[in-house]
C-alpha cells in the first residue's frame, strides 16, 4: 500500500486549466479539476440528477452540472446553487512534482 494511504490517479500535466478528467478508483468515478487555486477532487456524480459532472463549467472553484446547471464548489463538495441540495462527496489530494494522489477510499 502508499505511503500515507495515497494513490496516484493522475498527472497535472494532463488537466489543462479550468478542465476536469474523470478517473475511476475503487468503484467511485472521481472527478478532478484544475482551477487557478489548484487540483481539487470531488465525487463525479450530481447529486441532483445522478450524472457525470465532468465536463461541466469551471468558473473559479466551482462547476456547474452541465444537465440542470447546479452548482458545487469544488474545494469541499458544498452545493452553491439548486436544484441540489445535498453536498457532493470531496476528497484529499496530494501533489508530488506532477503525480496527483488521492486519500485512498474507505
């Protein structure tokens, strides 16, 4: 197992500014976003109408669900704007040079 409980999922190189990718890591589809504070990793499921969120608008440290436009912030999960209502699920990332690592899952 990683040090510190840490998987590596990506690398910075490959998520341009203000774009997401979606990865897959013990059957969860984790969505991470670069954004001009950083990489930020949120569960990549609406919690409103249960699709991907990836390729949604990243507009500073938020993005919004491309199919009926709520709104979370990616830092922690929190949903800004209906139709959701409850938070998305976030989680912890490490960088090291370009390797992104997430907290693994329980």
């Amino acid at each position: 197992m990683p040090e510190d409980n840490f998987q590596i999922i990506g690398d910075t190189t490959d998520i341009d500014l203000g774009h997401s990718v979606s990865v897959h890591l013990n059957g969860v589809d984790i969505l991470i976003c670069h954004t001009e504070d950083g990489f930020f990793a949120v569960e990549d499921l609406c919690t409103h109408s249960m699709v991907p969120l990836c390729g949604g608008l990243i507009e500073g440290n938020y993005i919004t669900c491309p199919l009926h436009g709520a709104v979370f912030d990616l830092t922690d999960g929190s949903v800004q704007s209906p139709p959701a209502f409850e938070d998305l699920r976030a989680f912890e990332l490490k960088i090291e040079g370009t390797l992104i690592s997430v907290k693994n899952l329980k």
